[in-house]
C-alpha cells in the first residue's frame, strides 16, 4: 500500500462524508423557514451556521475533486495536441499549480495562524469562532491540494518519459 494510495482513500473518505453536510444544510435552512414563517420565531443561528458549513465543505471538496482529476477543465486546446504533447502539457500544469499552491497555502496558513490567535470570531450575536475555523479549513485543504498536485506531478513525468 503506498503513500498515494492512503492520500487518494482518506480523501474520498473526506469528501463523502462532507457531502452529507449539504443535507444538513438544507434541514436546518427548512428549520429556519418553518420557524419563521409558521411560527413566527426566526433563528440567529441558521444563516450564520450555513455558511460556515457550505464554505467548509467546498474547501474539502477541492481536494477530493482534484485527487481523482474531475475538476472542470477547458480541453478544446489539450485534445487537439499529440498525446505526447498532452503529458508534457499536464506536467507543465502541475508545475505551474505547485508554485500556485506554494504562495496560497502559505497565505493561507498565515491568515489561519492569525485568526486563531487572535481569537477571531463573527462579530454576530452568536459570535462564534466560525472565520477561524474556516481559514483553517482552508489553509488545510490548501496544503493537501499542494500535496496531491506533487503526487500528480510525479506520475505525469513518469508517463510522460515513459512513453516519450
């Protein structure tokens, strides 16, 4: 069992177990409407909780899109190339997502360090430490993009020498 496959199994385990987030979202967002419209009690909490879930499970579904390579991509230029030009392309796109992912996670690991320090909350009425915890959400899936992208980087040099 190697390391890639580890990162590729706990990512999909991640990403799965985040979908189901949405759904709570939704029952908690029909909890507000019931609340406020038939009974005439709205929350504080609802819209404040949303979001910080919603954000927190599209920063965790990045990696679990980009370890199986189902992002969107625009291919009209790539599938007009040879196939051997097409695995010189994906290194290039590595290389240049690697010195990308560099700069963000490092960002982002900065704006999260700060956040938590600082004790950083909403400024709502609840107040929670919500943009903490999502910065370092972030900064996390951030480092495990970097992460995935080397792996990918590495298996594209492989093929693009091997089949050169």
């Amino acid at each position: 069992m190697n390391n890639q496959s580890i990162l590729s199994r706990a990512t999909s385990k991640l990403g799965d177990a985040t979908s189901l987030v949405f759904v709570v979202i939704v029952l908690i967002s029909a909890y507000e409407v019931v609340m406020r419209y038939a009974f005439g009690a709205p929350t504080i909490w609802v819209h404040e909780i949303s979001i910080a879930l919603a954000g927190a499970a599209f920063a965790i579904g990045g990696p679990h899109v980009h370890d199986t390579r189902q992002h969107i991509s625009i291919t009209f230029f790539l599938e007009r190339m040879s196939v051997r030009a097409q695995r010189w392309m994906r290194v290039m796109h590595s290389v240049l997502s690697i010195l990308f992912l560099v700069f963000l996670a490092h960002a982002a690991g900065n704006q999260a360090v700060s956040s938590v320090s600082e004790g950083e909350t909403s400024g709502t009425a609840l107040n929670l430490p919500i943009p903490a915890v999502i910065k370092s959400v972030f900064a996390l899936c951030c480092a495990l993009l970097l992460l995935q992208t080397l792996i990918h980087l590495i298996k594209d040099v492989r093929s693009a020498r091997s089949r050169s």
